[in-house]
C-alpha cells in the first residue's frame, strides 16, 4: 500500500464530523424538547431516513469514481457504510424501545407477521456482517470473498426502500425518491456488468 | 364516561395564554349566537397578516365561541396542548407530512361556507353554516381522538349533535345511510392538485352510527372556532372510529340506501374498512392496534381500549357483527 498524503486525513475527519451532526442534532432537539409534538415518531423518522440516505451515499461510491474517475472517493466508502449501519441501529432501538419497550416476543411475532417490518429487519440484519467484515484483518482474511460478500448491501439497500415505501399510507414524495435513487445506482451497476460481459464476448472494443 | 361538573379545570390552564392576546386583534361579537362568529376572524386575517407576516398559507385566527355547554362529555385523562392538536395533523388536502396542515391550511376560504344536505330526505336544502348552526345548542365534549396509525391525542371539541341535523332533514325511511364530502378546492388545497386519494374526500356511516349522541359536528375546540387544520369550519367527529372517518371541512351530507364510497376505503380496502371501528384486537395489516402512543409520549404503551373507550355506549350497535370481517 502506498503511504497516503495528509489532505485525506483531514477530509475524513471532516466527513466524519458532519456525518455525526444529523444525530447530535437530534440528541439536541431531544434534550430541548424541540423534536415535535411527536418525538418518539420524529426520532423515529429521522434516524431511518439517515440510515438510508448513508446507505445511497455507501452505494454512490463506485459509480462516482467511475464516472468522474476519482479513484481516492473509495476511502470514504467504509465510514459511509458504518454510518448508514451506525443510524440503523438507532433506529432499530427507536423500534425495540419506543414501540415494543423491550418486548421482544411481541417484537418478533411483529417482525414475522408484518411484510414492511420484515422489510426493514432484514435491512437492519443484513448490515450486521458487513459492518463486522468492515476491519481491515476481515478484508485480508476473506480475500475475493469479502467483496461478494459485501454485495449484500444491494440487498439491504432494496429491503430498506422498500420498507419505507411501504410504511407510509400513500407511496409518494420521499419515499419514492429514495428508491428512484436507489433503482439508479442499481441500475448503473446492471449497465457496467453487462458492457463489461459484452466487451468480453464481443471482438471488437465499444466506440464511443 | 364522566359527566364533570363545569369550573374543574380553569380554562387558563388549558389553554394557550399567546392566543388569548392575539384574540384582542380580532372583532369580539360579545354575546352573539356562538357561530354567528364563526365567520368574523376570516375578514380580518388580512390585517392580521399585515402585523404578524405568517408565511403565506399560514395559520388562520379564530374567534371565540360563547355560551356552550362545558364538558357535557368529558374523561379524566388530560388534555393535549392546542398546540399539540393543531401542530400534528393528518389532513392529505394540505400534504403528506404532519406539519402541512398547520403550514398550508390557512390558505382555505371558510366563508362564507355553504353546507349542502341532500339524498333521500323531506327537506333538502343549501345551509349557510350559521344556519345550520344556529337552531343548536353548542356543547363540549372531550374527546380522547385514536388515530388508524396507532397515535392518539384527547380533545376538547365543540360542536352540535349530528343526529339533530339530520331530524331537521328529515330522512326518508329508506335512508339507511349517511355521505359526507369534503371541500374540493385545489387551488386553496394543494394536496388535492395530487393523486394521493381520490377528491373530494369523503365518508360515510351507517344511519344509526350517524344518529347516535356520541357522534358530533364540531365547530370549535378550546372554546374557539376550529383552525383550518382541524377542519374548519365544520367536521364529524365519531370518537369511537379511527380518526379518519372524522372527515373535515364538510360541505355535502348526503342520505342514501346504499352504503357510501369512502376515500380511505376506496383507496385501499384491505387497510381501511368502512366501519374502522377502534379495535386493539384486529391489527392492521401493517402494524398492530393493540397499543398507541398518547401524544406527546415517548412510548408506545398506552393500551388501545375497544371501541377507543366508548364501548359501553357504541357496542350495541355492532350486536351480532362479526367485527374481524367487517373492520
């Protein structure tokens, strides 16, 4: 490995910080009293959609470096995703805690009867490996196989659009840009597999 | 149900001092027939707008109501905060989120307001609200409000009893049902400029639900008109259903023989019955009503009672149904 310079450094501490401030802001709010007439449902609300929006920025890497061909974006990509993992279990706690107070029987039964619970907990679980694979002795010890692996997040990242979707009463606004980004960044990842079979069977190279 | 005998609770205490300094701005019609109000705060919101700047669509004032009947039904629990009933609201015509209401609703025009009874009744008629109002005594009724997504909030509506408007109409025999549609306005109601439900809301109940003397047209609450949010100037109020069914901003009360189209209902059938009478036992497809959480709590621990409470008076109704089908 190369040694890398000090700028980065800098940076990443800079995005860790701010990737911080959504949730201090909510502590804030919380101790202020400000969070709404519902603070259970604002919490709630805000630690999934953080959760998520982690998630497309975890998902945004690889394409962005395609595209704009800056490689170095890809040191960001592990914090990102811990972050989208770190705000998935608040709001999983919000879950076990505000609506099921510890419950757990009542909890599981929920999670099993319950198609946009299920959703979501399979999400949440499916973050658990990758955010334990995430060290750097895991990626050496798992070689090719961390990084299918590591594929798993497409499937958390569906899981969790969808769970959104169909949490609300009517699937419009938000919701339904998440997943708009989400079937972008998905579909991005389809096109480049399939150029790159492509290029592979096909003798000549692609014009441009 | 407790019947409370009036003066238990001071009204300064439950309501929100800032309001009754704003109110000094407002024309008082000090002993006016109490709806004969209803309408006055709405010619001055524009100056109102002059001194205050609210955000274009913001908050319209209210006016007091006087001479009601205090806490003709009433409950021990407490009250939520104006704030808290008028900051948290579902109503799809002004948007999505909680707080749309509150921000878009002042942009409806509530007067004059004309309330169109019609359908299979002797009398017919165009209401000026006054009108339909007027003949009435006003009365409070403290209402605990549960919400189809597992929230709920206790209210101090006032208003009159639906049953007595609709004798007034007198329904024919064969009327064994009752529709209520919603303002359609999309230039005031931007909700409505989207395909989020089918408008003009609307709902229905069956005769007898309408009938029964838990069943209100609110006009008020914290004994001053209704804020647009809540459904100004004039809403059902059924405090044994899912709070949905309290459809708002009423301009048609039509009786029919056939059970009606209901937004909610049409919109997706198997989430939301007609009935949607309040009941822990049968959950919702997507989460459980066995449990709510009483605004502002934190916790999801309040136990969600049959009926929302009002089982004793209501339950009859519903003798012989076998409630899992019809929800």
């Amino acid at each position: 490995m190369h040694a890398r310079p000090a700028l980065p450094k800098v940076i990443k501490s800079v995005v860790f910080v701010a990737a911080l401030v959504p949730a201090a802001a909510l502590v804030a709010r919380a101790l202020k009293g400000t969070l709404g007439v519902n603070p259970a449902e604002t919490l709630q609300l805000q630690t999934g959609i953080w959760a998520l929006r982690f998630l497309l920025l975890t998902l945004a890497v690889t394409p962005l470096r395609r595209v704009t061909g800056w490689h170095r974006v890809i040191q960001y990509r592990r914090m990102l995703g811990l972050f989208a993992f770190f705000y998935a279990t608040a709001h999983f706690l919000t879950y076990l805690v505000l609506d099921q107070f510890f419950a757990f029987d009542l909890m599981v039964k929920d999670v099993v009867k319950r198609p946009f619970i299920t959703a979501g907990m399979v999400a949440f679980l499916l973050m658990i490996p990758l955010a334990l694979t995430s060290t750097r002795g895991w990626i050496r010890r798992l070689g090719r196989r961390w990084q299918a692996l590591h594929r798993l997040i497409y499937l958390s990242g569906i899981a969790a659009a969808v769970h959104f979707v169909w949490k609300v009463k009517v699937a419009m606004g938000e919701p339904v840009y998440y997943a708009a980004i989400l079937a972008v960044l998905l579909a991005a990842r389809v096109w480049w597999w399939r150029s790159r079979r492509q290029r592979a069977t096909s003798p000549r190279p692609a014009t441009t | 149900m407790l019947i409370r005998k009036p003066g238990e609770i001071p009204p300064s205490e439950i309501t929100d001092e800032r309001l009754y300094v704003r109110r000094r701005e407002f024309m008082r019609l000090a002993g006016a027939a109490a709806v004969a109000t209803a309408a006055a705060p709405l010619v001055a919101c524009g100056s109102e707008a002059a001194t205050e700047a609210p955000a274009p669509g913001g908050p319209v004032e209210q006016s007091p109501l006087a001479g009601y009947k205090p806490r003709v039904v009433t409950t021990d629990e407490k009250l939520n905060t104006f704030q808290e009933i008028t900051g948290y609201n579902n109503f799809y015509e002004f948007g999505l989120d909680k707080d749309d209401p509150q921000r878009y609703a002042g942009r409806m025009k509530t007067s004059p307001w004309t309330v169109k009874i019609d359908g299979l009744c002797n009398k017919p008629a165009d209401y000026h609200l006054e009108d339909l109002i007027r003949p009435h005594a006003l009365e409070e009724r403290i209402y605990r409000l549960r919400c189809v997504e597992a929230w709920s909030m206790v209210v101090p509506w006032i208003g009159i009893p639906l049953g007595e408007v609709i004798k007034r109409a007198e329904p024919a025999s064969k009327a064994t049902f009752v529709e209520f549609t919603t303002l359609l306005r999309p230039s005031e109601m931007p909700g409505q400029q989207t395909d989020a439900l089918q408008w003009p809301y609307k709902e229905g109940l069956r005769m007898d639900e309408a009938m029964h003397p838990l069943t209100i047209l609110a006009v008020g609450l914290y004994g001053k008109t209704l804020m647009n949010q809540n459904g100004a100037p004039i809403r059902l109020v059924v405090p044994w259903k899912y709070g949905f069914k309290s459809i708002k901003s009423i301009v048609r009360i039509r009786f029919a023989d056939r059970q009606p189209h209901t937004a909610w209902n049409d919109a997706n059938p198997g989430e939301y019955g007609f009935y949607s009478n309040v009941n822990p036992e049968v959950d919702h497809p997507r989460w459980s009503q066995a449990t709510e959480r009483r605004i502002p709590g934190y916790f999801k621990s309040h136990r969600t009672l049959a009926f929302n409470g009002y089982g004793d008076q209501v339950a009859s109704l519903y003798a012989g149904m076998d409630l899992r089908k019809y929800y």
